[in-house]
C-alpha cells in the first residue's frame, strides 16, 4: 500500500465533501473490484476477506487510532466486563467494541448488514482482536 494515503470528509452547509489522497481511491476501487459486486449484506467467502483486508487497511492507514483503540480495548476488557463480558452488576453483556471510523468504512461497504447478534458471532470468531467476552 502507498505509505502517504491521506482522506478528509468534511461538511459545508449541509453538503459532505471527500478529499482522498489517489492511493485511498485506489484501494477502495480495488476492493470493491474483489468484492465483484454492489453487497448490502455480508453474505460470501470474499466478503469476508474483504472485511479482513479493510481491518489491515485500517491499522495500516490510521496507526494512532489502531493504537488507541487497542488500549481502550484493553481498558474495557480489565475494568468493566469479568471474564464472560458482563458488567459488575450484570446488566450489561460486552460483547464486543469496533473503532468509529472502522465502522463507518465497513459500513460504506455493507449498509444494510445489521449488527445483530448472529453477525457479531460470525464476525468475532474471524476477528477475535474486537472480542470483549469470552477471551
């Protein structure tokens, strides 16, 4: 990957503008060329393959952010869930946490696949690096 990739999203009344360096277009077109495809859904092998080369982009591109959220995740893990994920008054399941930006890019890709329970499953036993429970 090109080392010098550089995006800027901003909003102007009302309006989003995208200012991409070429080596993130590139990588977009690439990806969506590998997909072969307008998905809406994760539905086959190769979309979780790109799933698992939008992850690498993602450290690849956004070092710091990768870096952060690692550390957050962490934090999570040994101060708000025990071993199973619940809180200490368990109420709440933590089942799992993905960077903002990682989110709004995977869901460029995949806008309509929910994140719902039977996903999630599928999506941390690929990606055990977002898994909070059961560690």
């Amino acid at each position: 990957m090109p080392p010098n990739y550089m995006a800027k999203i901003y909003e102007v009344n009302g309006q989003t503008y995208l200012e991409a360096h070429a080596g993130d277009v590139e990588f977009v077109d690439m990806m969506l060329n590998k997909l072969g495809r307008n998905a809406a859904f994760v539905e086959t092998d190769k979309d979780w393959e790109l799933i698992g080369d939008l992850i690498r982009w993602f450290i690849y591109r956004f070092p710091e952010e990768s870096k952060e959220f690692k550390e957050s995740l962490s934090m999570i893990r040994n101060t708000r869930a025990n071993e199973k994920g619940y809180s200490k008054t368990k109420e709440i399941k933590y089942i799992a946490i993905l960077p903002p930006r990682f989110l709004r890019i995977f869901q460029k890709f995949y806008p309509l696949q929910e994140l719902n329970k039977s996903f999630m499953a599928k999506f941390l036993k690929k990606f055990p690096l977002f898994k909070i429970a059961d560690r």
